[in-house]
C-alpha cells in the first residue's frame, strides 16, 4: 500500500484532447461500482485525455474507458464512473477498490491516513494508491480518486501492473485534475457542453 503523491500539476502532454460525458446518464452493470445504485443524471463533466490513452468503447457502467499500452504487452484500464449522491460513502467504495486487490478494508483512522484529499475544479477530491500483497502471484496495483461533486460521487481508477502503474502515476493525477464540473455546485446544467475536438464516444 503506497501512498499518492501530494501534488497534482498540470499537464504538459502536448497532445490532449477534451472530452465530454453526455448529460443523460447510462444504465449501470453493478458488479463494479457501488451495489444497488443507478447512474448519475445531469451535471456533465469535461476533461482531458492525456496523449498515448486509447479510448475504449463504453460498457454499461462507464461514462469514460481507456487503455493504456505498456512494454512486454503490459496494458493498464482507466475507468469513469459516476453514481448519485455519495454513493455507499468513502470509505465504502476505498474498500471496494482494495477488495479487488484481496486486501483487508481499512477502518476510518487507517482512511484518514492512506487518503490524499485535494481539490479539483472546487471539488473535494480523495486520492488513493493501493497494491496487492508483496508475495501475490498475479502483481496488481490500483491508482483511484473519488471527487464528491454536488449530488453526484465521480469515480476514477487505473489498473494495471505495478510498473506500468507506476510509469502512469503522474499522468493519472493531471487526467484527474483535467475533470471540470459545467454546473456549479447545487445546480444543474440545462445544456451540455460543447467541445471544440473531434467527436468522440462520450458524446451521444
């Protein structure tokens, strides 16, 4: 379990594109995300693809999916998601995520101490870092960060190979610091946003 680097800086990639989620949200496979909950609705989100992410078709659940090559066919998935409210709440959801790496859930006190909280866009924003056991046979690494937006829970997760993981870390951290809410909080946008960049399979 390593922590996530405190600072977010910008992104330097020069080539980015921006993207858009569409303000009607999708019905949710749950086996990955929060049980019992439906998507979110409304209050679309942009951000920007870091150059080398190749989008991937959306499933159900995801409002953005990419892949990320590394050597050795090595590959590492992005996910976006979204869920109403605080969606089963932090420490939920961290565990979830660690669950996935067959880790013990952490209480609160350990929450506290294994989350980088930060802003993004005014948005609380939680970042965490875990890893599977040192001796795990199948080596897996999770990089993920819950934003709180209002009425809504975003959710981000890279996995991949540790290495892999590693080498996207930072990259990882500005694609999170991209995300920008169109409605401000405790409101709803009426109309989505527009991007100027070529179409792509977050618009409908």
């Amino acid at each position: 379990m390593l922590a996530v680097a405190l600072a977010l800086v910008s992104c330097n990639n020069d080539k980015v594109e921006v993207y858009r989620i569409p303000k009607e949200g999708i019905k949710v496979a749950m086996q990955n995300g929060p049980e019992g909950l439906t998507p979110a609705r409304g209050n679309p989100a942009h951000w920007t693809k870091p150059g080398g992410w190749k989008e991937q078709p959306l499933s159900e659940m995801r409002l953005g999916s990419f892949k990320v090559d590394g050597s050795s066919a090595a590959s590492a998935d992005v996910s976006v998601i979204a869920f109403p409210g605080e969606a089963g709440g932090l420490i939920s959801n961290i565990n979830r995520w660690r669950g996935q790496l067959q880790l013990a859930p952490l209480n609160e006190d350990q929450l506290a101490q294994t989350t980088q909280r930060t802003e993004v866009d005014n948005v609380p924003t939680y970042l965490v870092d875990f890893q599977t056991a040192e001796n795990d046979p199948k080596p897996s690494r999770i990089l993920g960060a819950v934003l709180q937006a209002a009425n809504r829970t975003w959710f981000v997760k890279m996995t991949g190979p540790p290495d892999l993981i590693e080498s996207q870390r930072q990259t990882f951290l500005e694609f999170v610091k991209s995300f920008r809410f169109t409605s401000p909080p405790g409101t709803e946008s009426s109309a989505p946003a527009v991007s100027t960049k070529p179409k792509s399979t977050n618009d409908e």
